[in-house]
C-alpha cells in the first residue's frame, strides 16, 4: 500500500490529529518523558539506548506478569 500524498498532506495542514499527538505528548510529560527512545516498562522509566538491560526488564516483567 502506497502513501496517498493529497491526503497526507491535507490531513498535516489541517491537524486533522493534532488531538492525538498532543495527548501523547501529555501523557510523556505526565510520566516525566522528555526525550526518545523512551521506554516505560512496569513503571520504570527506560530512556535512552539501554543494551542488554533492556531485555532484562523485558525479561522480568514479562515473568512477573505469569
């Protein structure tokens, strides 16, 4: 599927979903994000490029969620 340009870029000079990216940036805010990569995993906020502690947290949340 191909990006129909006419309607992305009506949609972009309208801010047909300005809504949204504005909630997201609220809710980024609200959690104390301030930049990207940003990650939040059960609560713990993750900035940054994080190797191998990534999959850790990963790991662990995901073994806490059984």
């Amino acid at each position: 599927m191909d990006l129909n340009g006419d309607s992305f870029d009506q949609c972009l000079k309208e801010k047909t979903y300005g809504y949204v990216l504005n909630a997201d940036i609220e809710m980024a805010r609200e959690y104390g994000i301030h930049g990207v990569p940003s990650f939040l995993i059960n609560g713990e906020l993750m900035v940054g490029s994080q190797g191998e502690d990534f999959f850790k947290a990963i790991d662990s949340a995901l073994a806490d969620a059984v």
